[in-house]
C-alpha cells in the first residue's frame, strides 16, 4: 500500500477510536449506547475501599478529554462549512475504496456494526478529503509531476477485490454433514469451529482466516471456487480438502474499485502539495475564516 494511503488508513482509525464526550442529562439514571444503565448516585466504581464516584468520573472527563473533542468537533463543522462554500467535492468512488480499505482491517464485525463503522469512517474520511483541499488550495503542482507520481504508484490506489473467510476443518465427510447439520440448525460457526476444527492455527479464534485478495495466491483455489456464487455471512457445502473436508463461512465480499489518471489526479495533487507544505493535517489555520467563539476562548 502506497505509504500515503497507509497514514491515512492508520489516521482515520485514530479519529474513530477518539473517546467520545458525553456531557449527560441530570436525570438520575442514564443509559449507555450498549444499553447499560448508570445510577448518578452509585459510584462508577469501586477499587477495594476506594470509590470513584459518577461526578468525579464526569469531571475527569470533562478536564481530559472535553476541551480537545469540542476542537475535533469545531474542526469537522468548519471544515464542511468551507468546503460546502468553495465547492470542494469528495468522490463517492474514493470513499468507498477508503471505507474498503478499513473494513480489510478489521476482524468480524456484525451488519450493526458494519453499518455503524461505515457510517462514522464516512465522515472521517470525507473530513480528512476536504481538510487536504482547503489546505491546499493555493499550492501549484505541476501536471507531469502529478502523472509521474501516478503512474509509479498506480496500482495502490486501486483496491482487489477481497473475500473475508472463516473456515471448520474436519477429517471426514461424516463429520462435515454432522458440522453443517448444527449450522443449519442455529449453532453458531465460530462455536463449531472451536469444537470440530482440525485447525489449531485458527480454531481458538473461530476457524477464522481474515481477508484474502481475490487473485492472490495464498487464497486456496477450493475456497475460491466455493465462495464465488457464496453470498455475504453464509457457509459452505462440504469442500474436499488434501487432509479431509472443510465448510468455509464468507463474511464480506469487497468489489474491486479501480481508477483512471483523471479519476484520481485531484487526489494525487493533493497529496504532492501536503509534502510541499510540510505541514501537519490540521483545520486549526482555518478557524479564522469563519466566525467561532468556543468556551476556552483565544487559549
């Protein structure tokens, strides 16, 4: 993966793994977004005979981690605003290979899950696409250099096309049909895996394998075959394998996502012209273009 990209991956996920700031009602019971219920009046925890109680919680919160989430969300809304006025587009084509990229990251997650990542790693990287535009609106790249950089690294801004597998190896096809049978019936495949599969590299984890390239060499042919008509988060017929028979569970099909030279030029520029400035990825500069005031004031 082009070096570029990496960071950029590797900056999205900071973003989304921020702790967030909840400043809650002071109604006696609250609910966390998992659903746990939290008494104002208990302590938020207990250490032997230390208690930490709920306000001392939400004052250490507020001292550690709420000046810097109120500044990451006035950079995001001065960002859209500015963007939204100068007309700065991100493509729809280049956040899907973003968001393909990060999903390839990840373990398994549920469609929940799933729908709930996208949705936050949308914003963060339309966020980081237009923070690069604004910031280098006024810096001058010349063409050939932009081809020159395309062309050398072409191929990583593409994305394969990848298939995330977990797979059950058993000895026989007895055992497969017997394995397939509980599956049918509701048993869940990582718990099979962890009693049935011959694998010891991966039945601890739930016969899970990660994510293959398409076209990659390491993705066993048998595998490939059974998948490709396979949709998302179902299991396979019994495979015959050298040492006996396995069921593989697809969890997610990415698409390919290719692109042109022109597709990608803005993109390209944009890049080139953060390393001419030197310059950290920051919408600190930008505050002055648009009327804010925040409670920490000029600090």
């Amino acid at each position: 993966m082009n070096r570029k990209l990496l960071w950029g991956v590797v900056a999205v996920l900071l973003i989304t793994n921020i702790t967030t700031l909840l400043f809650w009602s002071q109604q006696k019971q609250i609910k966390l977004e998992s659903g746990t219920a939290i008494d104002q009046s208990e302590p938020a925890a207990v250490i032997g005979d230390r208690e930490i109680s709920y306000d001392e919680w939400m004052t250490s919160l507020r001292e550690n981690q709420g000046k810097a989430q109120l500044e990451t969300m006035i950079d995001y809304e001065v960002v859209r605003q500015l963007a939204k006025e100068l007309g700065v587009s991100v493509s729809e084509k280049v956040i899907a290979r973003e968001i393909a990229l990060l999903t390839t990251t990840q373990g398994v997650m549920t469609e929940k899950i799933t729908k709930k990542n996208e949705k936050k790693w949308r914003e963060d990287i339309l966020y980081r696409y237009r923070l690069e535009a604004l910031l280098t609106a006024d810096v001058h790249i010349p063409e050939d250099r932009v081809k020159t950089y395309y062309d050398k690294y072409q191929n990583q801004y593409d994305f394969k096309a990848s298939t995330q597998l977990s797979h059950i190896v058993v000895p026989d096809r007895k055992t497969a049909e017997k394995v397939r049978k509980k599956l049918a019936g509701g048993s869940e495949f990582g718990k099979l895996a962890r009693k049935y599969s011959m694998d010891e590299d991966t039945k601890q984890d739930g016969g899970y394998l990660g994510f293959f390239v398409n076209s990659s060499r390491s993705f066993p042919a048998s595998y490939m075959t059974a998948s490709t008509d396979m949709e998302e988060r179902t299991y396979s017929e019994p495979i015959r394998r050298d040492n006996g028979f396995a069921i593989i569970f697809v969890h997610r099909k990415l698409s390919a996502i290719e692109f042109t030279y022109d597709e990608m030029k803005p993109y390209v520029k944009r890049e080139l012209a953060m390393d001419k400035l030197d310059q950290s990825l920051s919408a600190a500069s930008l505050w002055s273009e648009l009327d804010v005031e925040w409670v920490y004031g000029d600090e």
